[in-house]
C-alpha cells in the first residue's frame, strides 16, 4: 500500500523546533543541555518511546534493555527516540485494583504525546491494564504508533507438570487451603510460575490483550507471541522502532488501522483463544476511543461463529512459550482466516492477510485445527436477564460444564471484607452449593474436594483463573443494579444455553427492595478516586470516563 509521504514541514514537532524567534531558539538550548546537537533530531521524526517500565512491574523488567533495542531502531530509521516515562500499573502491586489506573495511565499517554514535540510513539507495555491503557491514550492522541508488548514469561514446571501463571497459582492456592499441600510445596510451586521477566504465561488479561492487539495491527505481526527473554523479542523491538519512523512519515495513525473490520477479526480471535474476560471491557473502551461501535452482543454474536482452536490455559493445558514454537499468534490466525477480513490494513503496511499467509502450524495439540478445536464454540458468551439487564459475562470454555445451567440459593457478601470474615465459616460452607459473587470457594468445600461453583459478581476477574464465574454485571450494585437488591436465600438461575441469568423473585418484592435501597457512602471525597467515582462509565461501555470516550476534539497546544 502506497501512501502519500510527509514532508518535514508537516511534522508536528517542527512547531517547537522550528517555531519562530526566541522559542525555536530556546527549545534547541534546552535540547543542547540534554546533550544532544541539532543534527540528532532536526528535520527528523521524533519518536516517544511510552515505557510503563517500573522495579514494580516486574513483568517489565526486561524493559530496559528493550528501550535501548527500540532506540536502536529508531535512530537507524533516520528518527530520534526519547523515552517518556509512563506510570507502570502493575497488576501484582497496585491497589484496590489497577483497573482503576488504567484510565489514569491513558490520560498520561495521551496528554503525555500531545503536550510535547512528538511526531510517533513506541508503547510499551503488556502487564493486563497497559496495553489498552496505552492503546487508548494513543487512539485519542491521534498520531502514529506501534505496540511493542513485553511478551510472555518462560514456561514453569513443578513436579514436572506445566505451571502456568496465574492459573496454575489458583489451583494450589486451592490445594494449600485444602490441607493438600504444605505451605512450603505451595511456595515452591508458585515461584515455578514466574520464571522470568514477561507477562503471565497463560492466555489471561495480558497475553489476551497483545494477542487482540496483535489483530488489529497495532503491532508487527506475531509480534504478542514472542517469550519475553527470546532475542527474537530484541529484534522486534528494533524493527518496531524502524517502522515506527516509515509511520509518522506515511502518517499511519490508529484510525488508520482500527476499523470496524478490524475490530471484528479481534472479536472473532477473542474467542478461538478463549480471551479473558477483561478483554470485552478494554476492546469495548479501546473502540470508543476510536469512535467505532462495539457492544457485548458483538461478543454474544462472534460466540457462536468460531470454536476455541487455542489449546492454553486456563481453558487448555498449553502455556505462550508452546503457542510460539507452535506457530504463535499467526498460525492460528491462518487456521481461522476464513471467519476473518484479511483486507484490514496493519502497522507494517500490509494487510493482515498477507502477514499469515502461509503461517504453519508445528504442534496442532497446541494450535488445534478447526475440526478438532478444544471447545466447539467461542470461550466467552454474554448473559442477560433481570439480574443483568445491560449484560454480564461468562468464560464457558473455563467452567465446570454442569454448572452452566443451574438453580441455587444466593449466599450474599456486601464486600470483599465481609467476606473474608465469612469465607471459611463451617456454617456456611456446610449449605449444599451455594452461588458465590466472584469468591474463592470455602474451605470447608475444598476438604470435600469441590473446585468450582457458581459465583456472580459485578466485579471482574483475573484472565488467569477459571470456574463457573458470571463477572461484570451490569449495571453494577453500586448505582443500584439489581445485584444490589439480591438478598442469601433468594433462588438465582443461571442458563448458559439460554444465555440468561435471573433471579427468582417476583417484581413486585424486587420493586419494594428497590424503594427501600440506599446509595452506599462514597469510597473517595477526594483526588483521583472521586474522579474515577464520578466519571467511570459501566462495564458494557468499557469503563473508561465519560468525559475520555465521548467525542470532540482537543486543540493541539499553543508553542511558546
Ligand atoms: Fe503482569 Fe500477569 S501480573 S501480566
């Protein structure tokens, strides 16, 4: 694909450069004191290098190392790199939640390029909330970039059995509780899934959303299925940085690249890999950002149109390290290119078809064939019904198959401390099955041997884990969604068949309970938690804030 090439005096960080009078002058002193001579960045593109780099994240620990390939790139492109620090969002770290600072981290990207002289950007990320929190700072800021993500960690094994990050983690937590481990095998186990630098090495949140990124051709191809620590992981930080610089000059943006096509083909891929339930918050929020639509009956929809071809954990046995020398991202892509647009254009240039034409499949366990899937649909499937009425979620390929349809009596907990205090209660434990909200299973189960049960909550969980959990409830307890009017005792039915979940209580008394609720007391009264408090928008809209994901148009900065 040709496109018309910009001249330098289009770039936009000539408006500080070469800006008249005494500020060209004085942007080029202050450019000296750095160390730097005129002929280093002048008339060149100026590429920001976003790094969510911390000591923090340690996910991202290769990323030093990785800036100085980037750079490499950059600068044998003709373009000069800077890094621009981001904060890093750890996702083992950061607390409540680092959902909650993903808004804050694309805010920082966005306002990060626009308030200085930036002509393209690298991102790097790839810990959960730092691909789409970079995506949609840069999506808004509107100039050219490429996704450099972190890759994943090394395999783990333990007893000489797979460890998987996250998923692998849950299962002797579980086994520890139950008294089926002793505390130092449970230690030793965990420390066999976080092997190296590089994100959890399961299809969870981060490899989910590389991979999608991946799709939509934000990164070069097959670029999310590189292991962090490979040196092939090198090259294609400096190759990203190469082409970082043909992009400013063909002025490839993310509204270039990210369509409603696009978007499609990411919807699709979502569930042959058997996504993280997160995924459908950040691609909903990412695709605003773009102001392109996307709802979770997209989700619902794409569900039925391709089978779980991916064979990885949590809903498979494979961990990233097997999906790479398998083929990676690009192979499966080429095992489900006929339920695929292959005319969506990429960060390279070339469309995605011409990126996995040919693409092999070396270990089909691994990377299944159509025929042959690990699950005969999509992983994810979208509820509705009077106890979500805007949508709720659900990883049917990670659930125990005899739950998906089921009728229980509700255990109720107002909050994470309520039931922490509750969890292991014998009391409680002793019911037969009850339906928990996004809970770890009792104790006195898990001495029973139970794994799984129905758990509903309007909270999300991590794309590592799995288990019969209907997430994201929408619209959420907290403005008064229905999830706040269930009380312990009342029947709640969930049909994944039916793609219902309901509660059966008559309208009449859910009306009463309604009358009688009561906003709870704000968590914040002040800073960035009151922001995010007042200006989150629900799960089925991303959750990103209002005033981020509406429409319109931000001056670009007056230089002086
Ligand atoms: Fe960073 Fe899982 S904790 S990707």
């Amino acid at each position: 694909m040709t496109r018309k090439r910009k001249t330098v005096a289009e770039l936009r960080s000539q408006r500080w450069f070469s800006a008249p009078g005494a500020t060209g002058v004085h942007k080029h002193r202050r450019m000296k004191q750095g160390g730097f001579a005129p002929a280093d960045y002048e008339d060149k593109p100026v590429i920001g290098i976003l790094s969510t780099w911390s000591d923090f994240n340690t996910c991202h620990a290769h990323f030093p190392q990785r800036i100085e390939d980037v750079k490499r790139g950059v600068w044998e492109a003709g373009g000069f790199p800077v890094v621009i620090p981001m904060q890093s969002v750890s996702e083992s770290f950061v607390r409540p939640t680092s959902m909650m600072y993903r808004n804050f981290l694309a805010m920082e990207a966005e306002e990060a390029i626009r308030s200085q002289p930036v002509d393209g950007v690298v991102l790097m990320g790839g810990c959960d909330k730092t691909t789409p929190g970079l995506v949609m700072g840069a999506a808004s800021a509107g100039v050219p970039a490429i996704y450099v993500p972190a890759g994943p960690l090394l395999n783990g094994y333990w007893r000489g059995e797979r460890m998987g990050a996250g998923s692998s983690t849950w299962k002797t937590e579980a086994d520890y509780r139950a008294g089926r481990l002793t505390r130092e095998e449970w230690v030793a186990s965990g420390d066999t899934t976080a092997r190296s630098a590089g994100t959890c090495n399961t299809m969870g949140t981060a490899s989910t959303m590389t991979s999608l990124t991946d799709v939509l051709g934000l990164t070069l191809p097959g670029a999310s299925s590189i292991p962090a620590v490979d040196a092939a992981h090198q090259r294609m930080a400096a190759l990203s940085g190469r082409r970082i610089v043909e992009m400013v000059w063909e002025d490839l943006k993310p509204t270039d690249i990210v369509t409603p096509a696009s978007l499609r083909n990411a919807v699709i891929t979502d569930m042959a890999l058997s996504g993280s339930t997160n995924s459908l918050i950040h691609l909903v929020a990412m695709a605003r950002r773009l102001h392109l639509d996307l709802s979770l009956a997209d989700f619902g929809k794409a569900s039925e149109g391709v089978p779980v071809v991916a064979n990885l954990m949590p809903s498979g046995k494979y961990l990233m390290e097997d999906f790479y020398f398998a083929g990676g991202l690009t192979a499966l892509l080429n095992v489900i290119r006929e339920h695929l647009d292959l005319s969506c254009v990429t960060a390279n240039g070339k469309t995605l078809g011409e990126n996995i034409e040919g693409a092999e499949v070396f270990d089909h366990d691994v990377i299944r064939p159509l025929d042959n899937p690990v699950y005969g649909s999509g992983g994810l499937i979208v509820l509705t019904g009077n106890l979500a009425p805007r949508g709720a979620v659900l990883k049917r390929s990670a659930a125990t198959p005899e739950l998906l349809s089921h009728t229980g009596p509700a255990i109720v907990f107002e909050n994470r401390k309520d039931m922490m205090a509750r969890i292991d209660d014998p009391k409680l434990g002793a019911t037969a099955m009850p339906e928990w909200g996004m809970l770890p299973i009792p104790k006195p189960l898990l001495e029973k041997g139970v794994r799984d049960m129905v758990r509903i909550s309007d909270a999300r969980m991590s794309g590592t884990s799995y288990g019969t959990c209907v997430l994201h409830v929408c619209p959420e307890s907290r403005v008064g969604g229905p999830l706040a009017l269930v009380k312990t005792g009342d029947l709640i039915r969930l049909d994944a068949e039916k793609r219902s979940i309901d509660i059966l209580v008559d309208e009449a008394e859910l009306e009463r309970r309604r009358a009688a609720w009561k906003p709870p007391a704000p968590h914040y009264t002040r800073g960035y938690g009151e922001l995010y408090s007042q200006h989150v928008l629900q799960a089925d809209e991303g959750c990103d804030f209002d005033f981020l994901a509406r429409a319109g148009v931000t001056e670009e900065p007056e230089v002086h």
